[in-house]
C-alpha cells in the first residue's frame, strides 16, 4: 500500500465493500498472528512484529499457487484453539467494517484444526461466536463459508459437507473447495458436491484459477453459483472453439470473486494492468473484487480498489456496480442481502 494516501486511495476507500472471498487463515492482523505465535510456543519465521510485515511483505510474489499456500501453514497452527479462531474472526469482521463492508462471508476449512485437536464442530462454533459478537453481526450483515480442501480424498469433503449443514442456520451460508487446483478438478469430489447441491447449501467453488477457463463451466455444472477466483474464463475470449464458455458462464449468473492482487502473487496474471478482471467485465461477466488474503497478500478491499482504479480503465462506477453484484449474490437472506444494497446506494449517492 502506498505510504501516502492519494486521490485513487481516497476513492477505493470511501467505496462500500461487499467481502465474499476473505480466507480468515489468510486474513491475520500481523499483530494477532505475533501474539498467538507466541501463546502457542511457536517460533515466527522472524525477530520482531515489525520483522514480520516485512516477512510477508518479502513473500507475497510467491510466482506460483501451490507456494503461495505454504504461508497457511503458520497462519493455522497459530490458530489453532477455540480462543484464536474466535479472536481472528472477530477482528477479520472488525477489519472488514472499518474498511467500509456493508457485509461479509468469510470462509475457512475447519476441518484442518483437527489435527491441533480442535474439533470442526468446536472451530466452527468459535468462529460463528467471534461474528456473532463483531460489528458486523452474524446473520445480519455476516456469514461463515465451510471450504473442504480439493487435494485431501473425498471422504473429507464429504465431512466437510456434513459439517456445514449441521450449522446451517446458525451463521453457515454456504460452502467452498478450496486449496490447490492443477490436478485436483471439482469432478473428483461430485458425490459430495452433489450432496450440498441436494440440500440447497450453496456453494463458491475454486476454479479456473490455475487450470483452465472449462474448469470454471465444471463447477458450475456441478452447482457452484460463484466461482472462487474464475480469471482463465478470460481464454474463452481469445478462443472461438471456447467462446460458448463465456456465453453459458453469463447465462447462468455465476458471479466471479476476482482477487486481482493474489493473482498477481500466484503469477495468475502478470499485473493488475494486465489483469483479466477489466476485459471479464467488459464482456458483461458478472463480477467483484475480492481481498482473498489481506495478510498474505498484504492488501485490503481497499487497496484492491484502489490499484484497479489506479492500474486499469475501470472507474469508480464500475466498482460501484461489482460492488452491487457481490450483494446480490451473496448467500446471506434476502432481507439482508437488500438492506446491504440500500446501503450501497445511499453511499454511492452520497459520493
């Protein structure tokens, strides 16, 4: 982010955000993860708090997805206790208001405290009461996402299936596959994809991240009505043999959550002004822009803004538009979803 605040920063900032792609592991305040690496007797990979931003800082152009999510490893053993996993979810809430979110889904596979010996059920349970406690109140104007991880078997996502319908109601809106994508499809886990679909759980898939511009039309086939990232829909653009992608991709009303500055960090895309998001919604792709990791990839919804006014063509009222799109497909109830766009247009009105 820039030292100095400029008029690009100034804009992004006063724009309202809907969050619904914001990995709470991947989200840490660098304070946070300092302290409960502490608490956990476990040694950070560097001398000081201040030592640690930079860390990050030094690590966000990992060039390559699967590095990019080696970072995981300390963020989850840091968190791995009822206490923490409240405490990260509160503040990632704390956070995401005070950067202007009108709502919220933040998401994270609870199933991966298990082996610290945190239960799914007691992680989800703390994370539901760290929102239910934050200034974006669970179920008003804040969701949780369950993800299951693609590479593990699909006996674990079939758990992870299970686990999000038992808390359905309760603060669970919906579910996720995340994780590594190149070699490891949506197909390979169907049955259990097709149990949440069967319950009416709805679901935000990875894909197209990594992979192909089809893997983004698989997920959908197999029920997601978002899609975790989707940018390789934009080879479908250049390819006539793939041009029907696109076309059913619009059909359908998937929403991408696009992360422009995590997919400069996984070298997705070479820069945000070479990112696909401007050329996806000029097309008519319906689309937000997302923080996907606010500490890994040291950014807000903010500074994402602002590098995408700052770096591309779009505008203000283009922004403002994703904005309205992240609301209206969001799965939080109908009531909140409409009082999130009142909220949006009275801001946008006010700007």
């Amino acid at each position: 982010m820039n030292a100095q605040p400029d008029a690009f920063d100034t804009t992004a900032a006063a724009l309202p955000k809907v969050l619904l792609h914001d990995h709470l592991d991947g989200g840490l305040r660098v304070a946070t993860l300092w302290d409960l690496l502490h608490h956990r007797g476990l040694t950070p990979p560097a001398a000081d708090e201040r030592a640690l931003a930079h860390w990050f800082d030094d690590n966000t152009h990992a060039g390559s997805l699967d590095k990019y999510l080696t970072g995981f490893a300390l963020t989850v053993a840091a968190m791995a206790t009822p206490a923490a996993l409240r405490r990260v979810a509160l503040e990632a809430a704390e956070d995401g208001k005070a950067d202007g979110a009108v709502l919220a889904e933040f998401r994270i596979a609870p199933l991966l405290f298990e082996p610290y010996g945190v239960s799914g059920e007691a992680a989800v349970e703390a994370i539901l009461q760290g929102l239910a406690d934050s200034p974006l109140p669970l179920g008003q104007q804040s969701g949780l996402i369950v993800c299951a991880l693609r590479h593990l078997p699909e006996s674990e996502t079939v758990r992870a299936v299970a686990l999000a319908l038992k808390y359905r109601g309760q603060g669970v809106v919906g579910f996720d596959l995340a994780g590594g994508e190149r070699g490891h499809p949506a197909s390979d886990h169907a049955a259990a994809l097709a149990l949440a679909r069967e319950a009416g759980l709805p679901m935000t898939l990875h894909a197209g991240e990594d992979d192909a511009a089809l893997r983004v039309l698989e997920a959908a086939r197999l029920g997601a009505r978002r899609i975790g990232h989707g940018v390789r829909l934009v080879d479908a653009l250049h390819d006539p043999l793939q041009s029907g992608l696109v076309s059913e991709a619009i059909e359908r009303g998937i929403h991408l959550e696009i992360c422009p500055s995590s997919n400069v960090h996984t070298g997705v895309a070479r820069s945000i002004a070479a990112h696909p998001i401007t050329a996806l919604w000029r097309r008519g792709v319906s689309l937000s822009w997302q923080p996907d990791n606010r500490l890994i990839s040291r950014c807000s919804a903010s500074s994402e803004a602002a590098a995408l006014l700052r770096h591309t063509a779009l505008t203000p009222a283009d922004l403002l538009a994703m904005v309205r799109q992240a609301a209206q497909h969001s799965f939080l109830p109908l009531a909140q979803r409409q009082a999130a766009l009142n909220a949006i247009d009275a801001q946008g009105t006010a700007g």
